[in-house]
C-alpha cells in the first residue's frame, strides 16, 4: 500500500490537496476527526481547547502514535492500494503507518501565521479559535505533537500564499508524481 500523509498546519491548505485527491479516486483518512469523535464522544463541545485537551489525553494514555493507531484500524477495511492521510501530527505516525500499512510519503502544505488566520477568521469552523492570542496558542500545541518536524522531513512541500487556483494546480502536479510511485510500489 501507498500512504499519501498530508501535513500542515491549521488552515494552511490540507482541504484543496484533499478535494483534489478525492477528484482521482482517493479515499481520505482524517486524523483529526478521530479526535471529533472521541471529544463527542466524551461529551464534549468541539471547542478548540477541549480538541487539543483529547488529543493530548489520547497521546498520553495510548502512546504518541495513538491516533495513527485508530486511524489504521479504519484503514485496514479498504480495498484501495494508494490512500490518503490528512492532518499528520508527529513523526510516530509517520512510523507507525510505515510500519504497518507500507511505502509512506509526506506532502507539506504550508502558509504563513497571518494568511492562516485570516483563512481561519473567514472559515469558521467548530473548534477555530477566535482571536489571535487563541490562534497562536493552538498552532503551538500542534507543534508540540511534533508537526514541525513532519513539515520539515516532507518529501514534497507546497507553499500556499497565493490563489486557490495555484494550489489546486500544485497539488495535482504533486498527486501525479504520488501516483506515479503508487504504480511503481505494485
């Protein structure tokens, strides 16, 4: 099997790589909504804090490759050769999955602090935080889990400043040169 690990921080893209995966046939993986779930799950609103505070509890009682480890258990029920997981956190589930679903690649997607909250302040989404100092706050608990040092170990990185249209583009070169390895792992 192929695994196409997506990796970013919040807000910096990882949706347009994903819907572009999805148009090829992908089926996606998403790291976080393993966390949604488990925070409904507990009871829980989707607030920001209450997010980080079950991917922090998850970690620490199952390990660091604990959402990787739920992911896979999902994962092992498809039929697919190449797929896709988004929201990598940390370099443990890069190892996790390598060791036990095969050939992984990494793509980053990356994007400035301001043209990610301004991204975040349009998007609204359940959980985003709402000010600046909640912004910062959450992108330094992501790096916490280690996702600065997946970004950096990234075997292809796309910078996503500019319009939607150039990312769309981006990840359909980078999907076809992952393709590419897919046929060539068979």
């Amino acid at each position: 099997m192929l695994v196409i690990c997506v990796a970013g921080m919040p807000a910096s893209g990882k949706g347009v790589f994903i819907e572009e995966a999805k148009k090829k046939g992908l089926p996606v993986y998403v790291m976080g909504d393993v966390v949604r779930e488990e925070t409904l799950r507990r009871g829980l609103k989707l607030t920001s804090h209450n997010l980080n505070m079950v991917a922090e509890d998850l970690r620490k009682k199952y390990g660091k490759a604990a959402i990787a480890k739920k992911i896979v258990e999902k994962i092992r029920e498809t039929k697919h050769d190449t797929i896709i997981i988004d929201g990598i956190r940390s370099l443990d589930e890069i190892e996790y999955f390598k060791k036990t679903l095969g050939e992984t690649i990494i793509v980053a997607i990356h994007a400035s602090p301001k043209t990610r909250f301004e991204r975040i302040r349009k998007r609204n989404r359940p959980g985003d935080p709402k000010t600046w100092e909640e912004f910062v706050e959450r992108d330094l608990v992501e790096l916490s889990f280690g996702l600065g040092n997946v970004i950096a170990l990234a075997d292809y990185m796309i910078v996503n400043e500019g319009t939607l249209n150039e990312l769309r583009i981006e990840a359909e070169k980078i999907l076809e040169k992952c393709l590419e390895i897919a046929r060539e792992v068979k």
